[in-house]
C-alpha cells in the first residue's frame, strides 16, 4: 500500500473555560477508518487558546488540572494582551480579554502525536486525549492525521 496520509477534522461546541473534553473515542474511530497499520497519529488544536494533551480522565485529578491553570495564570491577571487601549495588533470586533488563555496554552501545547502499531494507539493504561478550552464557551475545530502504511 505504500506510505498515506489520512486527514480528519472534528467540530465541537465548548461550554465553559477550562474544559477538558476527552475525545480519545473520536481519535480511535478516525484511526480505524483510515485502515492504517503502523505510523503515528498527529492531534491538532486550530487555535491559540485551545490545547491538546495526553492524561488520564479522572474527575477530581480533572478539577486538580483546571485549579492548576487557574493559579498559574488566573483569568483575572493583569495581561498588556488585555490592554485595549494599547493594543493595536490582532484586534476583531469581538475580542475578548484572553491573555491568560494564551499564557496557559503555552505551557500544555498545540499537538499530540501518538505511535501506531499493528493497527494500535499505543497508549498507557490510563491516558485519554484531551480538548482543553482556556478561553470561553465557542466553536472549535480539531485536525487529525493518521501517518503510515
């Protein structure tokens, strides 16, 4: 079969910031359609206050992860990011406050890539993979892509 590309992308509705939003159920369905055996498997968030990681999904350990983030750069922090009477560069008409969104997705990341081996995520007991909204309730797109043959 040779070496192929396969691409998928997935739309969703959050509903708060932070959310962590497991989608390891979707990423699997992706893979089995894609009929790829052996490669690796990129996750993507299309955003810059949306994040992607790999952990484990267990409720207080989720809350333990959103308290984190708040403390490392809470919403209510003083950002120039948030200064609209200085900031001139990125502006839309519905620009929101966000700079601690921009700072938390810089700590956790755009991506994820998982290997793929005989037609299996090789993933640990326990990791799921997860959306993280930081910035308020919107649309939001995920790429996929299964690398291999």
């Amino acid at each position: 079969m040779g070496m192929v590309a396969k691409s998928y992308c997935l739309q969703l509705t959050t509903k708060k910031a932070p959310e962590f939003i497991d989608i390891t159920d979707w990423v699997c369905s992706c893979v089995a359609k894609s009929k790829v055996a052996n490669g690796f498997v990129v996750v993507y968030s299309k955003h810059t206050t949306a994040a992607i990681k790999i952990n484990e999904n267990e409720p207080l350990l989720l809350k333990d992860m959103e308290e984190f983030l708040e403390k490392l750069s809470p919403r209510e922090g003083g950002y120039q990011h948030n200064d609209f009477s200085i900031r001139t560069v990125n502006m839309t008409p519905d620009e929101s406050p966000n700079g601690h969104a921009h700072l938390q997705h810089l700590l956790l990341g755009t991506s994820e890539t998982i290997p793929l081996i005989d037609g299996r995520m090789q993933f640990g007991n326990y990791q799921s993979v997860f959306f993280i909204e930081l910035d308020h309730p919107r649309s939001r797109e995920v790429m996929l892509q299964v690398v291999g043959e």
